[in-house]
C-alpha cells in the first residue's frame, strides 16, 4: 500500500495511532497479534519491521555489522538505522523483554534436565 504524500491532520493522525496500538496493547497473547498484524500489513511490510527487531538484538549481543548483514540479508544501511535508535525506550524495552524470555527458557530447560536425572 503506497502512503499518500498529503499530510493527515496531526488530531487525526493521533487518533488513528491510538487505536491502533490500543489494539496491540489489548491482544492477550502472541497468536491475536500475528492474526491482527497479518491482515493489516503485507509480509513485507511484516519481514522488514522483524528484520529491525532482529538487526537491534544482534547489535544488543555484540554482533559485527558484516555478521548481521549475512545473516539477515540486510543492508549496511538498515544496520546503521536501527544502531541509531537502541537508545531508545521502546526498542530498549523490547531487548530487555527478548532477554527475559531467552533467560527463562535457559533455566527452564536447565530446570527440566536437573528433575530428568533425578528421576531416573
């Protein structure tokens, strides 16, 4: 979908972002999201913002830019871009987040090797 080149009403434009991530926010788990984002995004549009979340976390963990642009067929440039932004809340909070998760699966499995041999 092309974005026309007028400018929308910045109350408007408001508006619409807040629905919008109101109906993120209000998703109760990661299937909703993935039925929502797949009928109002193209996979493209879906494969480039996943693209930046990955680009972001391999940055996070030290990652050379020539590991990630092999890797995730990206461009100096888009590593670049997203470099520019880790700063940032919403993409700190999203690192934090991915982190939480790897570390509770990393205990979790230790957790379910520890009882296997336990109980053997």
């Amino acid at each position: 979908m092309k974005t026309s080149k007028q400018n929308l009403n910045p109350q408007i434009e408001k508006q619409i972002y807040d629905i919008f991530y109101q109906v993120l926010g209000e998703c109760r788990n990661k299937d909703e999201v993935k039925e929502i984002l797949e009928a109002l995004m193209s996979p493209v549009e879906r494969l480039a913002i996943a693209k930046r979340l990955a680009i972001a976390v391999f940055l996070d963990k030290g990652h050379s830019y020539e590991h990630i642009k092999k890797t995730l067929k990206v461009s100096s440039a888009s590593i670049a871009a997203v470099a520019e932004n880790l700063q940032k809340p919403g993409l700190e909070k999203a690192i934090k987040m991915i982190k939480a998760e790897e570390w509770a699966e990393e205990w979790s499995n230790k957790i379910s090797q520890t009882l296997s041999k336990l109980f053997k």
